[in-house]
C-alpha cells in the first residue's frame, strides 16, 4: 500500500518549538485521514531545525464507499417535513426515496445515500493546505506579500519549500500538486545549509532519509542526542573528566543542529573560584555548553563540551577559540558578581530602620541584602504586600513551627529571615534559577550554623514530585512556613486554582506541605496553622474598616457638624458607623473561616492525589474522612489510617466485615425511610436480647461492647492496625447474626431492638472509618 511523505522546509524553527510541532503535524494529518475513512498502518513525525517532516504508512489509496439509510417521515405526512427530508438527504424528489412498511407505523420514506470513498490523493490535497495555514505555532511571522486571497502565509519562520509525494514502495511515487500562497509542492528538499545547500530529489521515506544522511543532515531528534552524549562522553572520558549531563540542555542543543559536531573548549582554572554551580549557570544559558567534572574530587574542570553544525576544515579550532572569548567573558561577568555580593553595601545607612525591623546584622552581607529587599518594599503581591512584609510572617511562623518539626526556634526564625535574602543579588538578578543555592553559598561564607545555611537552599523544595524532600527540622520548618503562607495568602484574596490554570503554582505548594510532613513524619493539626493567618487576615481587614469609620466621624466632630433634629447627631453617626464595623466583623469572619475551611479541603483533594499515585485507593481518603471523623487536618495521621484501613480491606476479614457493614446499611436504610431518620439510635435493650434467646444476637451484642470501645481507644492513641484488628473481632458475629437471626422479626419491639443493634455496628465503624464511602 501507499506512503505518504511530507516536508515543510522553512529557515530556523526555535529548539524549544520543534518537538511539539512535529507531534502537532502528525497529528493534524493523521486525524484529517482518519475523519475521511482513510486508516493508515503507522505514522511518525521528526523534526530539524529547518525542517519539519511526516511519514505516514500504508494508506489506502482510496476511502470506503459508504451506504447510509435516512429514515424520513411517514407517507401522507405535511409538506413542510417532506421538504426537509429530501433536502437533508440531498433528494430532488420523492421518486428517489423507497417506501418501507412497518406494520405499528405503516408506511413510511427511507433515502439510500450512497457515497463514493474519496480518493486519498484528493484528500491529502485537502488535508495539507489547511494544517499549514491553521498550524498551532505559539508565535509565528508573516513574510512576503499579501496574496490575492488577503493577508500573506504565518509560519515559524518563511517556509521556502514543500515536498510531498504519495505512492507505493515498488512504484515512482506521486507528486501531490499544492500551491500555497506561491509555494508550490514538489519531490526536492535541501540538505545541511553549509555542505551540501543544493536541491535534493526523493522518492520515498527510507529515500529520503538516506539522502538527507549524505547531505550531512540527521532526521531523527533522538539520534542526534544519542549522537552528542556518546561523543561527549568519550571526549571527556579521553581527558579523565566526566560529563555532568543535562537533559533539558541536551533536548535543546539537539534541536539547534542539523549535523552534530561535538567539540571541547577551555576556560582559565582562575575562574574555577566560583561556585560550580555559577560556572555551569553561565556556560549553560549563554552558549549552550555543558560542563565537566572531576571525577576524583567532585569539582568542575575548567574545560567544556560545545556542539557544532558543521565538519570545520581546521577540525572545528576557530569554533572553539570564538566559544572560548564568549565564555571567558561571561564568566568574567560571574566573578565580578561573585565579589560584589560578597561586599558591603554603598548605603548601608539606609537600611538601619528595615534592620532593626527584622533583626539583621547589617555588618554581615547577606543581612545587607535582606534589609535592602525590604526598603525598597519589592512587591510580592499587590494584594500581599511586600516582600518584607511576608519574611515577617513567614519567621513568625516557622518559629512556631519548629518545636513541632524538632527545630530550635531561634535558627529556624533566623533561617527564614535570611531565605529570601539572595533575591536582590546580583548573581541571583542574572540567573534566578540560582536562588536559594546562593543564599546558602553566602550564608556559608558569613559563617551561619550549617543548618540555617541549609534551609535558605532547601526551603523551595520539594519542587516536583521527582525532587527530593528536606530532612534538616531548620529546612522544613522553613519550607513549610514558606507554603503555609503563600497558600493562606492566596486563599485569603480568593486567587486559588482554576481548572488547569495555576499561576502561583499552589497546587505545587500543597503537594509540597502534604510530603514535607508525610515523609519525615510530622504529626501537624494543619487546621490550628491555616486558622490563624486567616484570622489575622480578617483583624487587619476589620481594623482598615474601623479607622475610616473613625476618619470620617473625627472629621465631623472637627467640622462641629450639628444638624439638631433635621438629621443624626455626630454621636448618633458614630453609632451607624460602629454598627457597620460589627456586621462587617461578622461578615469577614465567615468569610476567612469559609476560606480555611475550603484550604483545608483543598489539601484533602491534593492528598487523594499523592495517595493515588502512591498505589493507594482514593476513595479511602473519603471514608477516613468522612462525617466527623477526627483528626482530619493532620495529614501524616490520615495518611497512615489509609494505609490501615486498605491493609484491613485486603484481608478476608476486612473483606467480609465491609459486607456486613453494607448489609446491615442497607436494611437501616430501608427501615428509616418507614420508621424515620434516627429511630434507631441509642442502645438496644440487652434483656430483650437476653429473652429472644438467640445464641448469634447475644453474641453479637457482646462483641460490639468489647470491640467498640477497644477501636476507640486505639484511634485515640493513633493505633489505627489496633483499631482495625478490634473491628476484625467482630466478623464472626457478624456473619453469624445473619445467618441465623430475622431483623425484620413480626414482633415490633424485637424488630426495633435489631436494627438498634445494626445502628450499633454501624456507629461502631465509624470509629475508624465510613464505610458507607468505600467504593467496590
């Protein structure tokens, strides 16, 4: 069967781009066929930086034909929908139409619409034309005129070319004629710019991929990078180094050659005194260079792999002198940034009033820089406040954390004062990705304990799921202060996440509090910690309130406005005004507390998430968390009640209690609806028991009374496998109860005092979870 072979050449695509643009061709076209009927064996899509390419494999050469029967309406009917029938299946008259009885109906109009399969070439001809101009660049250029049909083609970049050809492997292949806005379609391509810029003519894929190889091209994406790491590796190996790998640098670099060179530079070891992280910063984000290493002591060398595009006839010297000037230069910039965070301050006397605000030690440079952040009130949030302002808070409350997370309160508080301290640094301004790491590179060199350096780095983290989590109590209570905060901030303005949309990355944030305290294993009550920002939240809203209210009523006592019995006096004023303050005070309060109330929920949902992943049963979380149940804002603990519960579950025991429980729901259900919501509670009357004389019942009452109590208590202690193995006493009794005892019974006491008994069992499972949300 046919292939079809499609390449969009144009000038430079950006790297960032590519990857996505090939998927976004294939599939456009791909999805194009399939609507027209046309099923294909395979399809792939590469991408160059000049190119963008599309194989699709054994197409037919043409769509099915297709049959279709439209029922219409019954003979006899009005014209109105007669007309409308023959116009909705294309018919110019009823002859066209056959009549089918239906001995209910009767007789009634069906049209046959056959349609022809649609040629594939027709198709494509279609197909391709439209992707191009509707192709989902997320920025692209006009070039050229406007054609007669309006505004000129947005690509990329200009395209200049577009081959494509349709045929089988055995056969020349066809050329599918196009023409879009003067770019007409043909079988030629071009190879590299540099060596081998003439016209190329191809057949089929495997043709095309041979050809564009000698014309020193590379197609596949992959290959290129698997090209430049082997060679980078054994470039380094030579040289007793090891390449410090990266994959984003390595994605990127491969979608800036078409012909991968790889080279080595060299820098002098001088620079080699700036944090290796800096170095790397450096040669990664100017010239797109990785870094090695040492491999005896761990430290970068002074040396550096570059990719070319091109074989150089002087074997690639030039490329790497002129890498060499712009690398030195930059890292010239990186020791100049170096000396002077490590230096005092010009005005220093400047900062005293935003030191003294903070307790910062302004003869140190990190305190300097941390006062300076505050005095020119840097803006966090406009509805935030400034960046001072949340240090503020978030020391304040990382001080309060810290007997929890097993911190001393005074390196946590003094950890948190100086976290964002780097911000306005000047190696932090030139690479933001290093904030945090220099901070604790200068905290280091000021000769702060070990961990207050530690938490300035780690306070960020963890970043993602695959980024490690702090352990140091000084970095957690820090990290965890820092989300608190910027959770209940974001919570308090109502700027939480929307469907997909999350500027302020707070879903990251609360994944972060959720593993910071599962992981190292913080027993947090999160309610005591989101209640009181909130509450702060509303004061300050309350006290802005109050003193316009007093403005404006000192303003009429000084004006000596006294409008007698006309209107209210000054007095009387002041007292609608105080009026207000009160009900605007109720009115803020429901508000923060409904604020917190949905944070916390928030977190639950985050916490489905995580548990999920981590192989757990979601609706687990509902049924721990379910109505009333304690401790439902202590994450570690709910976490570990889960894991319990679904241990339990798992057992045969667990298995058949969840039975019971469900059966003995479902009949409470059924009876309530008669008899009316709780009127089975409270205890059953053991002499009523005791005079049925049914072994199962008594039983059963027995080891409700031991079991209950006995989950209880263990839930209390959080010793959830305890309270799970007291509930597993109760399965026999259970199981028995069932078999042998009517509920229902004809006598109306007896009947009440089995479902008092089932009510029992079912409050008793409550104790540890609500079993009536366990899915399955």
């Amino acid at each position: 069967m046919p292939d079809l072979l499609l390449e969009l050449f144009s000038e430079e695509i950006p790297a960032r781009m590519q990857r996505k643009a090939a998927d976004d061709l294939k599939k456009l076209v791909t999805d194009a066929l399939v609507e027209r009927g046309l099923v294909y064996e395979g399809a792939k899509a590469f991408a160059t930086p000049r190119r963008l390419a599309l194989h699709v494999a054994e197409l037919p050469v043409r769509g099915r034909d297709v049959r279709e029967e439209r029922k219409g309406p019954r003979v006899g009917a009005p014209d109105a929908a007669v007309q409308g029938f023959l116009k909705a299946a294309g018919l110019t008259s009823l002859d066209q139409a056959t009549i089918v009885s239906d001995p209910k109906k009767g007789d009634s109009y069906v049209a046959i619409i056959e349609k022809p399969g649609q040629e594939t070439v027709a198709a494509i001809a279609e197909i391709v034309p439209q992707v191009i101009r509707s192709f989902p660049w997320p920025k692209s250029m006009r070039w050229g005129k406007a054609s007669a049909a309006g505004a000129s083609l947005r690509w990329v970049r200009p395209l200049h070319s577009i081959l494509c050809t349709f045929g089988p492997e055995t056969e020349e292949p066809e050329v599918i004629s196009l023409n879009i806005d003067g770019i007409a379609s043909g079988n030629t391509t071009y190879g590299h710019r540099f060596h081998a810029p003439q016209a190329i003519t191809v057949k089929r894929f495997d043709d095309y991929v041979t050809s564009l190889e000698k014309a020193k091209v590379v197609l596949d994406a992959d290959r290129r990078k698997e090209i430049i790491l082997t060679d980078a590796r054994n470039l380094a190996f030579a040289q007793g180094l090891d390449l410090v790998e990266d994959e984003g640098l390595l994605e990127e670099v491969a979608g800036l050659v078409e012909w991968p060179v790889v080279l080595m530079g060299e820098f002098e070891q001088r620079f080699l005194e700036i944090p290796g992280e800096a170095i790397r910063a450096t040669i990664r984000a100017n010239q797109k260079c990785f870094v090695l290493r040492d491999p005896k002591t761990g430290a970068l060398a002074n040396k550096f792999i570059l990719v070319s595009n091109l074989n150089a006839s002087d074997g690639g010297k030039a490329i790497v002198a002129g890498n060499g000037r712009v690398v030195r230069a930059r890292l010239s910039d990186a020791a100049y940034f170096w000396a002077t965070d490590r230096g005092s301050l010009p005005d220093l006397d400047t900062f005293e009033e935003s030191a003294g605000k903070l307790g910062l030690d302004l003869s140190k440079p990190l305190d300097q820089r941390m006062a300076k952040l505050d005095k020119l009130g840097v803006v966090f949030h406009a509805k935030l406040g400034t960046q001072g302002e949340r240090v503020q808070r978030i020391a304040a409350l990382a001080r309060e954390l810290a007997p929890i997370v097993g911190a001393d309160p005074d390196l946590a508080e003094r950890a948190a004062k100086l976290a964002k301290a780097d911000l306005p640094t000047e190696m932090v301004g030139e690479f933001p990705e290093l904030q945090g790491l220099m901070g604790r590179k200068y905290a280091e060199l000021q000769g702060e304990n070990a961990s207050v350096a530690a938490a300035i780095e780690e306070h960020y983290k963890p970043l993602g799921p695959s980024d490690r989590v702090p352990t140091d109590p000084v970095s957690v209570a820090v990290a965890l202060a820092d989300k608190l905060d910027t959770l209940v901030g974001f919570w308090a303005i109502d700027e939480k996440p929307t469907g997909s949309k999350d500027p302020y990355a707070l879903r990251r944030a609360a994944l972060g509090v959720i593993r910071l305290v599962v992981e190292n294993s913080i027993s947090l009550p999160l309610g005591d910690y989101l209640a009181k920002p909130f509450a702060r939240t509303a004061r300050s809203e309350l006290f802005a309130e109050f003193l316009k209210a007093k403005g404006a009523v000192d303003a009429l006592t000084a004006a000596g406005l006294n409008l007698g019995g006309l209107a209210p006096s000054v007095a009387e004023l002041a007292k609608v005004f105080l009026a207000r303050q009160i009900n605007g005070a109720q009115q803020v309060s429901e508000l923060m507390l409904s604020r917190a109330i949905d944070l916390l929920s928030f977190f639950h949902d985050r916490l489905k998430v995580t548990l999920r992943e981590a192989g757990a049963r979601h609706d687990l979380v509902d049924a721990v968390l379910g109505e009333g149940a304690s401790n439902n804002d202590d994450l570690l603990l709910i976490t570990r009640r889960v894991e319990a519960l679904g241990r339990f579950l798992d057992t045969e025991d667990g298995k058949n209690l969840l039975a019971g429980y469900r059966r003995a729901a479902n009949i409470l259900k059924a009876e309530e609806k008669k008899d009316g919501e709780g009127a089975f509670a409270g205890a059953p009357d053991l002499q009523l028991i005791a005079g049925a004389g049914l072994i199962e019942e008594k039983a059963l009452a027995v080891a409700l009374s031991q079991a209950t109590p006995k989950a209880e208590a263990a839930v209390d202690t959080e010793d959830y496998e305890g309270a799970m193995a007291a509930l597993a006493e109760l399965r026999p009794a259970v199981d028995a109860f069932f078999d042998k005892v009517t509920v229902n019974d004809p006598d109306p006491a007896l009947r009440s005092n089995r479902l008092k008994l089932l009510n029992q069992l079912r409050e008793a499972t409550r104790a540890v979870a609500d079993f009536s949300r366990i899915a399955g």
